[in-house]
C-alpha cells in the first residue's frame, strides 16, 4: 500500500516544531520510497543516530509500507551551515 506525501508532512509537522522540511518521493510517484530533510530546533543536543532513531519511531508505521526510506536531519544552525557549503 504506498504512502501518500501528504500523511508523512502530516505525521512530522504535528509532531515536532519544524523549520524546514522537504519530501521526495523517489519512486517516481508509486509512494514506496522516500528522501526527507527535516530541520528542526527539536534536535538541538541529539546526535545523528538518535535524531533518525526518533523519525523512525515517529514514523515507524508509513516505513513499514515502503520499500525504501532516507533522511537527512538537521539543526537549524546546521542546516544553514549545509546550505552554504552547497553554494
């Protein structure tokens, strides 16, 4: 059963304060693989594993229906740090 993008902004945006979030579906429109980038303050303090091990939880019932699933996580400070490196 593929996942909607509209369900995971849902499920993140109610759940933690967001500052920025991108969505792909990168599956070519089917719902069965996922990119995300979330920027929120909510990972101020948390390292890496335990910011993806927080999504995953957050989001542990849409992963179980797709086939793939990616994210990037970030700080706002970190985030702006990311964009200017990649200008």
């Amino acid at each position: 059963m593929p996942v909607s993008l509209d369900n995971l902004e849902n499920a993140i945006r109610t759940s933690i304060p967001v500052a920025h979030l991108e969505i792909i579906d990168t599956s070519n429109g089917c719902g069965e693989n996922y990119a995300i980038i979330v920027v929120s303050e909510a990972f101020e303090g948390k390292n890496t594993l335990a910011r993806h091990r927080y999504i995953n939880d957050l989001l542990k019932d849409e992963i179980a229906q797709m086939h793939a699933f990616s994210q990037k996580t970030f700080t706002p400070k970190q985030y702006d740090a990311f964009l200017a490196k990649q200008a």
